[in-house]
C-alpha cells in the first residue's frame, strides 16, 4: 500500500467501528505491513511530519489494528509496534490540549485534550496479550488510534472551538486558521 490508499474524510467509512480481530492469520499479517508502508510512504512526500501511527480503518479495513513508530523522533528508524484489539484500561494523569493532527485529516491541526496517561491491553503479532504504560505523547497517540477504532478522529474533541484548528505553513510553522473557514465551511477543511 502507499499513501493514496489512506482515506481522508469526508470519507464516512472512517466513522465506522472497527472489527475485533480472532486470529493473527497472513492476511492481518499482510495488512500490519501494508499499513506500515503506507505511513512511510506518507510521511516521504511530507516534508515537516513524521507519520507516527496508523489505524486499520485509515486504509478502509475495519479491523481493530494499530501500528505505533517505535521511535518518532527518528524519521531514520522506521519501525513500528503492533497493537491488535488495543484497548484502554485505564485514564490517568491530567487533562492537557496539545497539537494533533492525522493522515486522515488533510493538511488540518487542532489543539485536543487528552489524558497524560495511559493503560494499554492488546495483542501482539505473535498473538499473546501484552500490557503497557504510556505517557505524554505515546499515550496521546495511544487514545488518537484507539479513537480510530471505534470510529472517532480527532476533531470530535475539539467541540467547535474557533481557536482550535491550525494548519503547517511551507515552513513547517502552525498557524492559526480562521474561524469562518474551519467552522461555518467545513468543506475546506478536507480539501487541498
């Protein structure tokens, strides 16, 4: 997969809940790497992101399956670690609003809340239940694909705050976008 096979919305399959998976069979194998590359590929024709994560549903399959970069701060190391039917045991932590933005929200940021810290139970590749820890971003990234899964994204959170949505300037800076444009035309916030 590339790039071209991540949908964007409008696309409304990104509102659907995503499928438990049972097995690790060699079609979710296939998928994990096709999602792999697709955010790799993403992220090459970008050039101030990293693609961090990836849900299942961004590439119109409805399973529930998350790749997480295992070093985000190293466009080198593309790496991922696999979370199939990633789930939230726990919120901990404060409350704080921090920049987000998503593969499948075209050239748009927003400032959202999210706990700073967080439980994870899923499975791995090789089918075994694993628990983890995450803190700051990872568990901002955690409750973002999670999110995903149970068809959300990211601008569900930001309750029409007109101060909220950002976009990347060709210097790789956030600016503000204007209220009339992100609100009352939501259009644009999907093309470009």
């Amino acid at each position: 997969m590339t790039k071209d096979d991540i949908i964007t919305l409008p696309n409304a399959h990104l509102r659907q809940r995503s499928k438990k998976v049972s097995f690790v069979t060699p079609e979710v194998s296939q998928l994990i790497k096709d999602m792999q590359n697709a955010t790799i590929d993403w992220e090459n024709s970008r050039e101030h992101e990293v693609g961090v994560a990836l849900a299942a549903i961004q590439v119109d399959r409805p399973q529930r399956v998350i790749v997480i970069r295992n070093n985000f701060d190293d466009k080198n190391d593309r790496t991922f670690t696999v979370f199939i039917n990633p789930v939230i045991t726990k919120y901990e932590g404060s409350v704080q609003a921090d920049y987000e933005g998503c593969l499948s929200v075209k050239n748009i940021y927003g400032m959202v809340p999210r706990h700073t810290k967080v439980r994870v139970k899923a499975m791995g590749i090789d089918g075994h239940e694993f628990r983890v820890t995450a803190e700051g971003f990872l568990a901002r990234i955690f409750q973002h694909e999670i999110d995903h899964t149970n068809g959300l994204v990211f601008i569900d959170h930001i309750h029409n705050d007109p101060k909220a949505f950002y976009r990347l300037s060709l210097s790789g800076e956030l600016e503000a976008l204007d209220y009339d444009m992100t609100i009352k035309d939501n259009t644009e916030l999907w093309e470009t």
